[in-house]
C-alpha cells in the first residue's frame, strides 16, 4: 500500500468528520448573520475564518497550511486578546 493511500485510510474519518463540522459552524453563523447583519460585518472573527476557508481551498506545494493559519489568528489574537479580561470570563457570583 502507498504511503499517500496509507495516510487516506487512517485519516479519512477525522478530516470528513472536521470538515462536517465546519459546514455547521458556518450554517450557524449563516443563520446568526440574517438577524444581525451589522455585526457580522464588523467581527474580525469571521473575515479570519473565511481568509483561512480560502487558505485552506487553494492549492498549494508545501504542506506548512496549519503553520499558515496560525500566522493568519495570530492577527486575531493581537486585536482580540487586547480586551480587558472581565470580558472573557465567566462570572461566578
């Protein structure tokens, strides 16, 4: 068996299983969206998440697309991370 069908086999489920589950953070997103459209347009959150889709869709001859993403959220992280932290919290009474 060749390493490439190899790596298929044992990967498949996982890959098909994230890759679900990233069609229903964007249906859920899709759904949030349409009842508050000004603030989809505003969070930095989402412009990431598609710049990383369109990361992840285009071909590409190295395989280095987590170290990519991880270059590409760490421009979030500079903006999001510099909230005070009480936003982040939750509150224990």
């Amino acid at each position: 068996m060749t390493r490439l069908r190899e790596t298929i086999d044992r990967e498949w489920l996982q890959g098909r299983f994230l890759v679900l589950e990233l069609a229903a953070l964007l249906d859920r997103l899709d759904v949030a969206a349409a009842k508050n459209e000004s603030a989809v347009r505003t969070d930095r959150r989402i412009e990431l998440l598609h710049r990383a889709l369109a990361e992840l869709a285009a071909p590409s001859a190295t395989p280095n697309r987590a170290e990519r993403l991880l270059e590409l959220y760490s421009e979030l992280a500079d903006v999001h991370y510099s909230a005070p932290l009480s936003r982040h919290r939750p509150h224990h009474g």
